[in-house]
C-alpha cells in the first residue's frame, strides 16, 4: 500500500511536508518565543531547504522543484 506524500501549496510554489512540529517544541518555557536557532539545527537535521510556520507549528519541508522540460518536434 502506497503512502500519500504531504504537499503544501504556498503562493506559487508547493513543498513538501517532511516533518510538523508545534512551535511550542522550540521554545524553553510556555508562552515565550520559540528560538530560531533550534529551529535551523532542526531543519538541517531533517535535510529540510524551507520552514512554513502556521499559528501553532512549524512545517519542515522540501520544496518542489518545476519540471525541465524541452518541446521536440
């Protein structure tokens, strides 16, 4: 049985979701801000190359690349 991909659509470009985290996971206490540099190592750790953030997570993912193509005739 094949698995679904999650893909996310943003303005003109469409990611792939590799990992979802609450915002909450980066911070050290409830209620302050999460720290951004956890948030770089994380994304490095996943080998994410963008991070969406929602109100509540952060979205760790690929981003799709447009195919290249070449007319034939």
């Amino acid at each position: 049985m094949a698995t679904l991909t999650p893909i996310y659509k943003h303005g003109d470009a469409a990611y792939i979701i590799l990992r979802k985290k609450p915002i909450s996971y980066f911070s050290a206490k409830l209620g302050e801000q999460p720290d951004m540099d956890y948030v770089k190592m994380f994304m490095e750790w996943v080998n994410a190359d963008h991070v969406l953030r929602s109100d509540t997570h952060f979205l760790f993912c690929e981003t799709v690349q447009d195919a290249e193509y070449e007319m034939i005739e």
